[in-house]
C-alpha cells in the first residue's frame, strides 16, 4: 500500500513513474493548429540524473591514460543499452542526454590534451561521431 497510488491522469497535473519512464497526459497540437490530449513517456529525472552520473564515472580523470577509440566503445556499449531501453521516451529529453554525453566527452578529452574545456567543442564533436559514437537519441 506504500507504493500504491491512484493517480488523475484525466487532468494532466499529476503523472506517475513506471520503470524508470514518467508517464502523464500532454496537450498536443496537429501540424493544422488543433489541440488534442495524449498520453506521453519520457525519461523520469531520477534515472537522468543515473545515465549522468555513470557518464560522468566512465570519464572521470582516473581514465586519461585510455586511449579515445578505448573509450568510446565503451561509451557505446552504454549508450546502445539506454537506447534500447528508452527509445519511446520523448525525444527532447534523449537530445539533453545527448548533448551531456558529448560535452562530457569533449571536457575529458581536452582534459587528456591539455586544453581549455571547451576547447574546439564543434571539431571534437565531428571526430567522436566519425569515430564511431552513437547516440541516444534515433535520429530519423
């Protein structure tokens, strides 16, 4: 009975949380202009801040020595498991994770180099995507 709560989804002011996924009624609009209410799923914050914070440990200064490839297969083997999870969810939520696992990667890698942290950021970001980094976020 603790965990047990009856929600009013009918309103949209309250929502629940399911398996990592926040689940509430949105107000949408059609390409037309029309409105019209839906159920919606994203990424509930207290698993966002889990993704950011296993990002954060894989990349933390105790692994400068590795090599870039090194890291970013092992940022892949990550990033294919969450996507794989949370593909349903709203995709803005997957775009903000995204761009957190890329401005992590770059502070690590001019950290590695020696540089400011945001040092050459659109650059970086061209070499780890044509290194091989995935993204969370389906791009279609």
């Amino acid at each position: 009975m603790e965990k047990t709560k009856i929600v009013n989804l009918w309103e949209g002011k309250e929502g629940f949380v399911f398996l990592g996924m926040e689940i509430r009624k949105v107000k949408m609009r059609k390409l037309n202009g029309a409105e019209y209410f839906a159920t919606d799923m994203w990424v509930c914050k207290k698993k966002q801040r889990v993704i950011k914070e296993v990002v954060k440990e894989t990349l933390k200064d105790a692994t400068l020595y590795q090599d870039l490839e090194e890291m970013i297969k092992r940022l892949n083997r990550k990033i294919v498991g969450w996507r794989g999870y949370y593909h349903i969810s709203n995709k803005r939520i997957l775009f903000k994770l995204d761009r957190y696992l890329l401005m992590r990667l770059v502070y690590w890698y001019n950290r590695k180099k020696q540089k400011p942290k945001r040092y050459q950021y659109g650059k970086h970001v061209d070499l780890f995507r044509n290194l091989g980094l995935k993204r969370i976020a389906l791009v279609s």
